[in-house]
C-alpha cells in the first residue's frame, strides 16, 4: 500500500522539467521528464507551458484545467530530505 501523501505546502517550478515538492519542513524534487507524463500530455513539454505551474487542490495545475496529482508523482514520500 503507497502511502498517502502529506498536505503540500508550496511547489517550485525547476528547469528541466523537474518540479521540487515541499511539505512539513520537507521536500523533493520530482522529474517529470523521466517518466511518461511528457507522452500522456505533451503540453508538458512547452517549456513555457510548464513553467505556469501552480499548486491548487492538493495536485500540481494547469490554468487550462491540467492537473497532477501528488501521490502519482511521489510514489515514496519517506525519501523526502
């Protein structure tokens, strides 16, 4: 069972399609371009696309209603530092 993930505080938009996550006094980086979200949503690959990221509702968001949710992009949130 894949743990639940915890109330997200802030997002921080990288370059290199890598978005770091932090809640709690923790954090970690996620890289979005190493898995397959770039193929499922190929409007993640528009740099200034990706870049408009928000935190909204507990996912990562789009303002054209694209959304992430945290427990798929973090699969083990005990790895956070």
């Amino acid at each position: 069972m894949k743990p639940i993930a915890p109330k997200v505080k802030k997002i921080e938009v990288l370059e290199n399609m890598r978005i770091r996550i932090e809640w709690d006094g923790k954090s970690k980086v996620v890289d979005i371009a190493d898995s397959d979200l770039p193929d499922r949503f190929p409007k993640l690959k528009d740099r200034g696309y990706f870049k408009q990221a928000h935190l909204s509702g507990g996912s990562i968001s789009w303002k054209d209603g694209l959304h992430l949710d945290l427990d798929e992009l973090v699969y083990d949130w005990s790895t956070a530092q």
